[in-house]
C-alpha cells in the first residue's frame, strides 16, 4: 500500500457534467491506499480463503425485481458487446448485455476464462463483493473524496494527473478508448479490453491505475451534485461523505435500487461519448448491479506508519 498524505484541495469541476458540479474545496486525513486495483489473482485467493460467492453467481430473486423477465432471473452479469456500426449513443442497450453465466471467472461469459487475466482487475463484482474482500483483507472501500484526492497524484489545477491532455507528450497515460464508441475500437494504447494492472505510468502518489482500466467502487452513496462551496475557509468540510441512501436510487427506475459513486473512468471511455478518464468525473452505479468494467480497491486508515510495518500487517498479496 502507498501512503496518501492527505490535504486540501479542489474536488469536483465546473467544466464538464452537471454531477461533477460545484467544484468545491475540501479536506482529507492521511490514509493508505492499495497500488493498484485487485487483481484477479487476489481476489481468488480471497474466495479460496472465504468461499465467498459473488453476487452474478446468484440468481436474482423474481420478488426483488417484479416485472423482470423470467429467462433473466438467473446467474449473469453485463457484458460490453460492441456493435459492429455506429448507433444512437443515448441508448446503451446497443453495446451491454446481460449475459447469463457471465462473472468473475468467465468475464465474457460461458466458455471465457480469467485464468490468462489474473493480473488484470478483477471484474463482474459488485459492491457487496468488494466490500466483503475489504472486509477480509483489514482494509475499507474508499470515500469519494479520498479517491479523487488520491486520483489527483498531488495536482490540483490540471484537467489530469498528467497535465491537461489526455495524451500528454503523446503518449498513453491510461487505458482508455481510442476511436469511435462504442464500434470502433482502435486500441491504439495496446489494449482492447483490460489490462494489467500497473501497465500504465503511476501518478504523483505512485499509484497506478487511478483512471481508466476499470471504474472503481468507493463507499459513498450517490449524490446527483456535489454541495456548495463553503463560504468561508473555517468551514471548509473535512472528509466529506456522499448524500443519504435514500437519495441514491434513480427515481426513474420501476425498481429503486441504491447507488454507490463509481470513481476513476474505464477502458471503455472515449473522447465521442464518456469523456470521464478524469480524476473528477463520477458515475452512480446500482449496489446490485456488476459489469466487465468495474473493479476495486482498497484503503486502511491509519497514521504514515513505515511501509515495513504495514506490510506485516497485510496479506502476502495484496496492496
């Protein structure tokens, strides 16, 4: 694990979507964060440790989902299937699937296999899953504004990380889409899907991965907007925390599912449609619901203690 200072800075941004807004000024304690996204490799050894099974291994009950068709109600995930042809891009049907027997093992589905990605992020997880690995490994999800803050490497002003373009000095600082979404994938940054984790420059903080590869779960509820600034600097909010479940849920939805803030972006996101490979940007994700672009990671509180003494308290894997 990489200890994170923590500090001041600007969280959000005014400059993009509306969720991103009001960019506002916050504080954030110090605290340890994994290196890289869990891998596959370590989220195996924690279901052969735990006999965890994860929530697409599961049929979903019909009582929980009443209108759900009856051939869906069964062990499955999302699957990004790319059209071969550009279309509407407000309706995202056109390239996810929810693919029956798709989960952590087989990521495309019956037939795949993570054996050959063991150390890409692990996928088809969704926050119960994530929190439940955390929870094993001694170690927490992270709040929304410790990831950003984390996410940020030590910038404060740059759109990214690396500086204000997304190809800085011309080179791929994160796995992210190259051509047209979501039919034509270029892959010019060497991969197609996911990647291995630390297969990209770290930030300032030595993280890698922070943006793109795949979203991340944190431990906040979603909120549509960020609140105000505040109006004075003794009020300054210090480790904020995201908006009340009961305001998560998407109030469209036939069945109102709680949201938690997904952070960092995918290998899925491209310049025409979902331009979030931003440390700012944020997207609500339903508790229930796992994809083939959405892992995780992990943080412990704690004081900068020495990384020696860290690392005895960690399993020999992780971080």
């Amino acid at each position: 694990m990489i200890w994170i200072p923590g500090g001041e800075f600007n969280m959000g941004s005014d400059n993009h979507y509306p969720e991103e807004a009001p960019r506002h000024r916050v504080r954030v304690d110090g605290f340890w964060m994994d290196r890289t996204p869990v891998t596959v490799r370590q989220f195996a050894e924690f279901v052969e440790a735990t006999g965890h099974v994860t929530t697409a291994e599961i049929a979903p009950d019909p009582a929980d989902y009443p209108g759900a068709l009856p051939e869906l109600c069964h062990p499955g995930s999302l699957v990004f299937s790319p059209p071969n042809h550009a279309v509407d891009l407000g309706d995202w049907s056109q390239w996810w699937e929810f693919r029956l027997g798709a989960d952590w093992r087989h990521p495309y589905g019956p037939g795949s296999s993570s054996e050959d990605l063991l150390d890409h992020p692990v996928v088809h997880v969704t926050h119960g899953d994530a929190a439940a690995f955390a929870h094993w490994a001694g170690k927490r999800l992270a709040t929304e504004a410790e990831f950003e803050f984390a996410a940020l490497g030590g910038t404060d002003e740059a759109e990214f990380a690396w500086g204000d373009e997304l190809e800085q000095d011309g080179r791929h600082h994160a796995n992210v889409w190259q051509g047209e979404f979501p039919w034509q994938n270029l892959a010019t940054d060497g991969f197609e899907r996911t990647s291995p984790v630390g297969s990209f420059p770290p930030n300032g903080f030595g993280l890698a991965d922070m943006i793109g590869n795949v979203w991340e779960w944190t431990d906040d509820w979603y909120r549509a907007r960020h609140p105000e600034a505040a109006n004075k600097p003794c009020c300054i909010p210090t480790n904020p925390r995201g908006g009340p479940k009961s305001d998560s849920h998407d109030r469209c939805d036939n069945v109102p599912i709680p949201r938690k803030t997904l952070k960092g972006g995918s290998h899925l996101c491209a310049p025409n449609y979902c331009r979030r490979y931003r440390p700012a940007a944020r997207h609500a994700q339903p508790i229930d619901t796992s994809t083939n672009h959405i892992g995780f990671r992990c943080v412990r509180s704690g004081s900068a203690q020495t990384l020696s003494e860290v690392a005895s308290a960690a399993r020999p894997s992780e971080g």
